[in-house]
C-alpha cells in the first residue's frame, strides 16, 4: 500500500454515503509482513493497548473503514470479528463494535500512583491560600454566562483588546471604588490571568532592586528574580512591614500585603500606610499592592486599598482566586496613567490572555449584584471554619497560640523553637498537607527565624473539615513538661490562698 497510515474522516466521503463513516478521525499503521488482515488487527490492538481507543469507544463500520483503508469490506468485518472472538472489541445489534470494556489501556499502568510518599494522594489538605472549591456559585455564574453570551457584541468573539474587555474593565471600576476604596477608571485597569501574571508583566516594567516583606511567597521573589530584579527584605512585625527600612535598601519599588499580611497576618498599620506613600512620592518609587484576600474580614473593619491615597504612585493588583476560583485564570491591574501603555506592550502576544467569555461572564455577575452576595456567604462560610479551627485548637491543643485569624482564608499556628519541622513530618503521616512558616522566610532576612504551621481553613469540603482538624492536633507538639505538672505545693508554715484570709 503506498500508504500506510488512514484516516477516517469525519463527514461523507466520495462513494459512501453519509452516516457509514465514524464521527471521528482514527489513525492505523498497516506497515509490516503478513496479510492485510493480519496489518489490520495488529494496528488496532496497539491502538487500543497504548490508550489511543478507550474502552467503549465505537469504531467506524465496515464499509466505512474500508473505504478509507482502500481495502475489501470483508478484511474489515474479518478482522473485527477476530478481534472480537479474542475479547478486545464487542459486538451488539444496533450499537456497532466498540472497544471492549475490559480491554486496559497501557496508559493506566504508567498512570499507577507511585509508592513515593510525595506523589501519593493526601487524604486532608490545609494549604493556604486556596478557596473552598465545592462553594463555587455554579448555577450563579451558569445564568451569568448565558446572559453575557447572549448579550456580546460580534466583537467580543474576535481579537480582543489587550487590556481586556471593556465590559469587565467598566463592571471592577465601580466595585473596586464602592468596596475597596480604589480610585480608577476603566481605562487605567488591564485585565490579567492572575497575581503571578501581573507580577511577571510589572517585572518587565520594574527597576529594580525591589523591597518585599521578609515573610512571603517565594514564589512571587522568583518571578521577580526571574526578571532580573533583586529583592530586598523588610523586617515583618505585629504592625505589617517596617517601612522605615526601605530608603537605606535603595529599591525603586516595594511589593506589600496591606490589608492582610501573608502569610504572619494582620493588616499595615495607618502610619505605614501613610509612610509606604510619602516614601514613594519622595523616592520617585512605586508600591505594588497585592489584595489578596481583602474581602475576607470577620472580626474588624474593611481595611480599604492603600491605592486611594495616592493613585500615582500605587499598582493595585487583585483576582477572583481567592473570591471564586483559581481556574477562572482572571484578575486585574489598576495602573498609574504612566504606566499602562508600557504594561499593555508587555502584555504580548493575545495568546496569553484571559478568555473573552469569562471575562464577560464575571462582568455580569458583579453588575448584577451576584459577587457581593457570593462574597457575603462566602465571609460567613470562612469565618464558620475560622472559628471551629480556633475552638478545636482550644479544647485540644491549648497550649498553641493561633495569630492572623481577624481576616483572610489562613491562620499562623504558632510553635516552640524547633519543632516546625517535625510538626510538618508528623502532619505528613496524619495524611495531611500543610505549610511551615521557614518556607515563606526571605533568605537574605536579617529577623529572627519563627517557628509555625500556616494553616489554610479554606480548602477541606465540609464533610472532611473536622477530620482535617483532628489530623492536625496530633501532629502538633505536646505542651513543654512545665505545663503537664501538677502546681507545687505550697511552703511549710505556709497557708494557700483563701484559707483564712
């Protein structure tokens, strides 16, 4: 055959009639000795053992798999009643032949889950940052999608802008400005696919060296290294980052958390708030603002963006990572007027961008009030967690103390020195994933090493909540031995309080 690979087409071909063909394209190497048969029941097989056919997927007919072989419709029916005489294909009245369901794929032997402890699946995971993804507003953002479908215009569906579809640009400036004090306009907003993407589009923008909390993602300084933009650590305490040390760093930027410092917790303090912006002015700098989490507060007022004090001189970068979902790959950049065009340059190739559709989707679903009842249950549902993480901890591990908790999806589990390590190993065992605090630590950090678990309560689906919690307190370290013995008795000659006074 001068050929040796066919292809079965998806639509009618020449001298066969619709509806004789497979619905979909199927590739067989007939190369090799022997008959054409014999060429033909060896191609399925590999096809059916290396998993490119399924189990139940239906092949084409005879007549229709002949003619795209260039073969005698009775070497097809031939072999296929061979193959199903040897049990890889079955054969019924009115549903043609299929790959039968016993017939495993090579594919699922590889796929076998390795006897490695890091690729076994983890029963229990407190990761932090990660939203509750069963509490997604499936049937919500369904009806908005619909409705912003129906409602696109042809363009929508063409090459798009690359600061993104002026519908959301237009829906975020009214929320932000109403719920987290952001002063913009649509067109100083360019839509992105998240944190990190924005981040890797400022890096190309930056001068560096840039200022970053000493607590935080490492990932987010590799991106930023990644750029060739040094970072530069400021000390972390109970008031948020030490703004006082940036001008003896001699960044041209800083990277904070202000409403919620990841990962120790808590938000900056007024002053800093105040001091990030005068530095910025004086210094010619720029601050990165990163609002994670900002919506999420239980115990205390919203903290707004410090982006409303000084629109020039902040880039206030949000997503719905954390708000709805990761897999929605979509959060925004409020930029200085200066910068934007440089940021759309930089953007690139559309390829990258975030999808048309769903960008239209969560426009509606913000105009139309969904987002803010989304968030409204969502702030209960999190500080429900919240709460039962700080009662359990209460009633079985008193002796650890629990920071971070007045807002966002984490808290800090605070440990006795050198035992973090360990905490994590025995979490582990407990068949549970969580952080330690020394990941997060800049490496150049001058402060003193602290000593904890980050502990995500946004995770676990609710039915696996409490279990999460009961895996995590025996992996906690015992109380110190003081705290186990009984109180001494008193002096002789001595009375105790209350006898006799």
């Amino acid at each position: 055959m001068a050929e040796t690979w066919a292809n079965v087409q998806v639509s009618g071909a020449d001298g066969v009639e619709p509806g004789q063909l497979s619905g979909s394209d199927l590739y067989l190497d007939l190369s090799g000795e022997g008959s054409l048969r014999s060429r033909l029941m060896g191609a399925l097989r590999e096809a059916i053992r290396s998993g490119r056919l399924a189990p139940g997927t239906r092949l084409p007919p005879h007549r229709g798999l002949a003619h795209d072989l260039g073969i005698a419709r009775n070497t097809v029916a031939n072999a296929y009643a061979e193959l199903v005489a040897e049990g890889w294909l079955q054969a019924r009245q009115g549903s043609g032949t299929r790959v039968a369901r016993r017939a495993v794929p090579l594919r699922v032997d590889r796929a076998r889950p390795s006897r490695h402890p890091r690729h076994r699946r983890v029963p229990h995971s407190l990761m932090p940052s990660s939203p509750d993804a069963a509490a997604f507003p499936r049937s919500a953002w369904l009806t908005s999608t619909r409705r912003a479908v129906a409602a696109a215009p042809n363009d929508a569906f063409g090459v798009g802008d690359p600061r993104g579809r002026v519908e959301l640009r237009e829906a975020l400036s009214e929320y932000l400005a109403r719920a987290r004090g952001v002063r913009t306009e649509p067109d100083r907003i360019v839509i992105c696919s998240g944190f990190a993407h924005g981040l890797e589009l400022l890096g190309g923008v930056l001068r560096g060296p840039v200022a970053v909390e000493s607590y935080g993602l490492d990932f987010h300084r590799g991106l930023l290294e990644a750029a060739g933009l040094r970072t530069v650590p400021l000390t972390v305490d109970s008031h948020g980052a030490r703004i006082d040390e940036l001008p003896r760093t001699g960044a041209k930027a800083v990277l904070l958390t202000p409403a919620h410092q990841f990962p120790t917790g808590g938000p900056l303090h007024p002053e800093r708030r105040a001091a990030v912006v005068d530095w910025a002015r004086s210094h010619g700098g720029l601050l990165v603002e990163d609002d994670y989490d900002g919506e999420f507060r239980y115990d205390r007022q919203p903290v707004g963006a410090v982006q409303g004090l000084d629109p020039d001189r902040v880039v206030y970068v949000g997503s719905a990572s954390k708000s709805l979902s990761p897999a929605l790959r979509l959060g925004w950049m409020v930029l200085p007027p200066w910068l934007v065009d440089e940021i759309v340059t930089a953007k690139g190739p559309r390829e990258i961008w975030s999808s048309a559709v769903d960008q239209l989707t969560l426009a509606d679903f913000i105009a139309c009030g969904a987002y803010d009842r989304h968030l409204r249950r969502m702030r209960q549902h999190y500080r429900r967690r919240r709460d039962q993480l700080v009662s359990t901890l209460a009633e079985r591990a008193p002796h650890i103390r629990v920071s971070g908790i007045a807002a966002g999806l984490h808290a800090v589990l605070e440990l006795p020195a050198d035992t973090e390590e360990a905490a994590v190993r025995a979490a582990g065992r407990q068949g549970l994933a969580l952080d330690g605090l020394r990941p997060y630590r800049h490496p150049d950090s001058a402060m003193p090493r602290r000593e904890g678990l980050v502990i995500g309560y946004g995770t676990p689906p609710d039915h696996a909540f409490a279990s999460a919690l009961a895996a995590l307190c025996l992996a906690l370290p015992d109380p110190p031995d003081d705290s186990r013995r009984p109180p001494p008795p008193p002096p002789a000659g001595r009375r105790r309080t209350g006898e006799g006074d």
